[in-house]
C-alpha cells in the first residue's frame, strides 16, 4: 500500500505542492497524512496517524526529509523504525536517487552502513537548520521590542458605556444576557471584563 505524509510548519503555507505530488503518485485522499505544525517533535496527530497504520511493505513517500521531521536524533530513529521494525520503506522525493530504502535493503549490510551515513548527514542538515529558525525568531523578536512593537494582547480599555451598563447590570434594571447585546459582546468577553473592572474600580 503507498501512503504519504505531509508537513508544513504553519497555518501560513500551503500543503498544495506537496499535496499534489503525492496524488500524481496515484495515492488516494485517505492514505495523506497531514500535519500543520513543527518538526521539532513526533508529537503530531497525523503523523501518529499514519504509524498506526503502517504495515510491513507499505511504501511510504515524502517531499523532503525534512517533512518528517527537524530534529537530528527523531529523524534517525523514525526512519529506523518504519524501515527496520515496522518494515516498511520510505522514498524521499526531492532526494529521490540517495533516500529510497529499498535501494539500501538490496544491498545487505552494505547499503545499511549507507544509509546510515547519509541520514545522519541529512539529518544533521535539516536539526541545523531548524537551530537557525529559532535563532532567527529571537534575533527577530528582540529588533521588534527595540522598535516598540507590542506582543500578546492589546489591553482593552473599559469604556464609558460599559461603566454604565455594568451599573444598570449590578442595581438588576437589566439582564446580562440584555447587557451583552447592548455591549455587542459574548459572555466570556462580558464577564472577563466585569471582572477587570471590578479589579480596577474595587466594586463588587
């Protein structure tokens, strides 16, 4: 059975190139797996997923390796564990030629020594490169602070006519399902707020 699994690292990208791919490879909808989150870990549901799934003979396709994963010491070890537990294969599209795992069974022990070296390689390449992500994020974040740019949440400013639908709300002339319409708001956010302002003017 072919399957194939996808990853993209934030809401932002798009799964369509890789999607599309792996359909020209004639696999159906049910066996992509795909996941929008980091590589940093093998804690993604699709990805869990698939291994569950997976059974020996299975062909399993990537665009790249690091769509498996970003970390050096995982990518190693669940290669391993598809490959030579699981036994099934895995073919790495963009570097079709060297990650194919059943070029390297038909080799013997020689083709495992292979591949052994070029996953730690690759592997190392693409840990590297997650390194470099996140340094980048930091180096990015504090050039943002000096600029004056605000993270997390705008604070929100209690209005006048809050005061007074809280007061109205509080003596029991209206209702709290009628003082969220007239706020426009939804219940978490009214309470929220009551509770904000209850804090900043000491009432109860």
């Amino acid at each position: 059975m072919k399957l194939a699994y996808i990853r993209i690292s934030t809401k932002e990208q798009s799964i369509e190139r890789q999607l599309i791919k792996m359909k020209k490879l004639g696999i159906e909808d049910r066996f992509i797996f795909i996941d929008k989150l980091s590589g940093k870990d093998f804690d993604r549901p699709q990805y869990r997923a698939m291994k569950f799934v997976i059974r020996e003979g299975d062909l399993i396709y990537l665009d790249a390796l690091d769509r498996l994963g970003r970390n050096y010491d995982g990518i190693i070890q669940e290669w391993k564990k598809i490959t030579r537990e699981i036994g099934a294969d895995i073919v790495v599209l963009e570097n079709e030629t060297l990650f194919d795992s059943r070029k390297f069974k038909s080799m013997g022990d020689l083709g495992r020594l292979m591949e052994d070296q070029f996953l730690s390689l690759l592997s190392y390449v693409a840990d590297q490169e997650r390194q470099k992500m996140k340094q980048r994020q930091v180096e990015g974040i504090a050039v943002a602070l000096q600029n004056g740019v605000k993270f997390g949440r705008p604070q929100v400013k209690l209005s006048d006519e809050f005061g007074r639908i809280y007061t109205i709300w509080k003596l029991g002339e209206t209702t709290a399902v009628e003082a969220m319409r007239r706020l426009g708001v939804k219940k978490n956010t009214f309470y929220r707020r009551v509770q904000m302002y209850e804090e900043k003017f000491g009432t109860k």
